[in-house]
C-alpha cells in the first residue's frame, strides 16, 4: 500500500494537467503549446488572424470538449470505486453490472421516438427526456442484478454473470429498437452507440457540472463508511454505519451520475474498471484518497483515449468508446484472471 496517498492524488493531478494541454495542441489544427499557454493567460492579446481563430478553436470546440471528457472519467471512475467497495467485487463497475446498458436503452428508446442526438440543439431539445430515460433504465438494470443475485445467495461472483445477462437483455432491445428505427435515426444511434464527444459544447458542462458536484461530493463524504465496508457488512454495522442506506444512497447516486453522462457521450466501456484498479495500486485502499484518486485516473485514461481517437486518423475520428473497449477487454480478462489474488484492504 503507498505510504503517501496524497503524494499520489497530486501526481495524478498534474498528469491530468499535462494531458489537458497536450489535448488542447493536437487535433486536424495544431496548435503549439507555447500558443495554448499564451492564450489560457491571455498573452495574446490581439485576437487576429492565426490568433483569433486558435482562440476560437481552444475555447469553443476543445476546451468544452476536454472538460466534457474528464467529467465523465470522473463519474464512471468514482462509480466504479464505490461499487467495488460496496460489492467486495474487483469486477464491478456501471458496464459490468448492466447500468451501462440499461441507461442506453432507456436513452435509445427516447431518441427513436424523435429525439435527434447528434444535432447542435440536442443538448436541450428532449434532453430532459433522454436523461430522465437513461437515469430510470439504469436503475432498473441494477435492481434486477441485485435481486437476481441476492436471491441466488451465492458469491458476490454471481453479480457479474447476472450483470452479464442483464447487458444481453437491454441490448437486444437497442437492437429492437435500431431494427424500427428510419435511416437517418439508425446512423445516429449507431454513432452514440459507439461513444463519442463529437456534440460537446458548453451547455452540456453547465448542465452536468452541478449534478456531478452534488453526486460526487457527496460521495467522498460517505469514505469514512466506505472503509468500514471494506471490513463486511456485519462488521460495518458494528461500527455504526448504516449499511442499507448507505447502499441505497451510493448505489443511486452512482447510477444517476453515469446514467446522466451516458446520455451526453454515449456508451463508454471499462473506464469504471479500469480507473479504480489503477488509482488503488497507486494510492492505497483508503477511500478518502482512492475515490478522488479513481476519478484522477477515470479522467485522464478518458482524456487520453479520446485526444487518441480524434487524432490517429485526422481528420476522421474513432468513436472514443472502441479505444476504451481495446483497452479494458483484456485488463478485464487480466483481472478475471487474477480474481482469487485479489486483495481488499
């Protein structure tokens, strides 16, 4: 375990920092850092010409993107944690459990009804009811695999392959829904299907900025609980935690901060597995520090794989969410791998 959690939160922080303005250089535009350093301070002052248009570029078209990105590292990072805490489970994440899937459907099923997704205005024409889907489905997802499995009275193992089967259910019925859905619809859906940023603008920061700093501050407050749950439930509820409500409180926040996200980016994979299990070999088990931590790394492994995506192949882009997908499937078999090593606390 580090001896300094904290030495490790900072470093991901500036890591993050650095990622932030190596994003902000590349693209089908280049722009020098020395320029991106000088426009974030304002030393250029003359906004004419080349500087005029990098300053558009920066600040309208890949600084909302960027922030876009990172707050949704950092939801699925911090959900992941908090889901492995409370299941005891290294496999847990939004994706795994089926929140993912389920809040895609839910988001699916409002776009076929007439919900465009990739327009300017999508962000606040029925946005209310992509979310409102989204955040529902999600939560119906979960419910099923946490009855299924508390019915079976197995190993918290079985929440994976419930998990499983539950992702199969909600993308049959995208598929459904894709199979119904009109020509322009179907290229739509398919597109956020795949997980991209490709709409990101202001609006959607000013929207989400708010829910996610409620959701997650709350969160890092329950760390306290979180440790004690590392130790079982009976244990935890010796100690004075409340473990239903914690449960609930936790759980339903978690599906509401990726369920939200989900309806602004599309379907993301891994980044809730992939971001704890890094963040913890780096700044331990206390949730004080791995829950910041976790969304550090969700946030910067996002960033990263989305600068890859819309730069490998300029001026095309790869949805994000198969970078992601290349990279979690065989940390995921990695993991499951190693799952009787692993260690909690």
């Amino acid at each position: 375990m580090n001896r300094k959690p904290g030495a490790a939160v900072a470093g991901m922080t500036l890591v993050l920092l650095t990622a932030v303005l190596v994003s902000l250089s590349m693209g089908s535009v280049r722009v020098p850092v020395l320029s991106v350093l000088g426009q974030a301070l304002g030393l250029c002052a003359q906004r004419t010409g080349e500087y005029a248009t990098q300053a558009y570029i920066l600040a309208q078209v890949r600084l909302p993107r960027i922030v876009l990105c990172m707050l949704t590292g950092i939801s699925l990072g911090v959900g992941g944690c908090v889901m492995q805490t409370l299941f005891r489970n290294p496999l847990a994440s939004p994706f795994t459990m089926g929140v993912s899937s389920g809040a895609s459907f839910g988001a699916a099923l409002a776009m076929v009804l007439g919900v465009g997704i990739l327009q300017q205005n999508f962000l606040f024409t029925g946005y209310s009811l992509v979310a409102m889907n989204a955040f529902v489905f999600g939560m119906i997802s979960l419910l099923l695999v946490s009855a299924v499995a508390k019915m079976s009275r197995s190993d918290m193992s079985i929440l994976i392959l419930v998990g499983t089967a539950v992702n199969s259910l909600f993308s049959a019925g995208v598929s459904v829904l894709k199979y119904i859905s009109g020509a322009e619809a179907l290229k739509n859906l398919e597109s956020w299907l795949m997980g991209g940023f490709w709409g990101a603008n202001w609006k959607a920061v000013l929207v989400l900025v708010p829910l996610l700093a409620v959701s997650v501050g709350v969160l890092l407050r329950m760390a306290w609980d979180f440790n004690a749950m590392n130790a079982g439930e009976e244990t935890a509820a010796t100690m004075g935690v409340p473990v239903k409500w914690l449960k609930r409180i936790s759980l339903g926040l978690v599906t509401l901060i990726a369920s939200i996200t989900i309806a602004f980016s599309g379907v993301i994979g891994f980044i809730g597995l992939v971001a704890p299990h890094a963040a913890r070999s780096m700044a331990g088990t206390d949730n004080r520090y791995l829950l910041p931590a976790s969304g550090m790394m969700g946030a910067i492994v996002l960033l990263v794989s989305d600068t890859v995506s819309r730069t490998i192949l300029s001026p095309k882009e790869i949805p994000v969410g198969i970078i992601t997908s290349l990279l979690g499937v065989p940390f995921f078999i990695y993991i499951l791998s190693r799952r009787r090593k692993q260690m909690w606390g």
